[in-house]
C-alpha cells in the first residue's frame, strides 16, 4: 500500500514538469486516451511513462538550445556558486526554461553536429 501511495505522490509531484514539457513538445506524449483510461492503467504503469514522456520532452527541447545558450547558463551557475551535486540539476532546470520560453514551435531546432 505505501509503494502505490509513493507511486500516485511521485505522478502528482511530477504533473507540473510534465504539463509545461508536454506544452513545448506536444509530440512526445504516447497516446492521450481519456481519464476513464487512464484510470484502468497501473499507477506504476502510468507513473513510468510520465517519466518517459519528460525524458522524450527534454530531448526534443535540447536541440533547441545553441552553444551560446548552453555556455550562458554554465557561467550563470557558476556565477552562482551552485553547489557541485546541484550543478548539473541547475543547468538542465535553466536550459529547459530558456527552451520552453524562447518560442520553440517558432523556431527549427539547430542541426547536431
């Protein structure tokens, strides 16, 4: 019972990331359905692809980010004196921010080199 309490608490907490994401890259979520559905699936089920749909999301907005973005916000967080453990949270948060505001769906990503 704690484990699916963990579960649903885990889904919800994770509801605001994945809502922002899915409205930058509506493309990355597995299928719509309908909440009578979805209520039938697993939470543990429904829980993995929450996780999976913010990992296709964050893929899909990295190629949005160019050299000169990503090397801004390293210099922000270094600037800030993030802790080394929390480094790399910040900078994933900062460029995920700045590729959910910039326009993405006005703009082509850039080509991987």
């Amino acid at each position: 019972m704690r484990a699916l309490l963990r579960c649903h608490r885990a889904h919800r907490g994770l509801a605001p990331l994945w809502r922002d994401l899915v409205a930058a890259a509506p493309d990355v979520v597995l299928s719509p359905g309908s909440r009578v559905r979805a209520a039938a699936v697993p939470i543990q089920l429904r829980l993995y692809r929450r996780v999976i749909e913010i990992r296709d999301a964050m893929i899909v907005l990295r190629s949005y980010i160019t050299v000169a973005i990503a090397e801004q916000v390293r210099r922000h967080v270094t600037d800030h004196s993030v802790p080394g453990p929390l480094a790399d949270a910040h900078i994933t948060a900062c460029w995920l921010t700045a590729a959910c505001t910039s326009g993405v769906s006005a703009r082509l990503p850039r080509l991987s080199r």
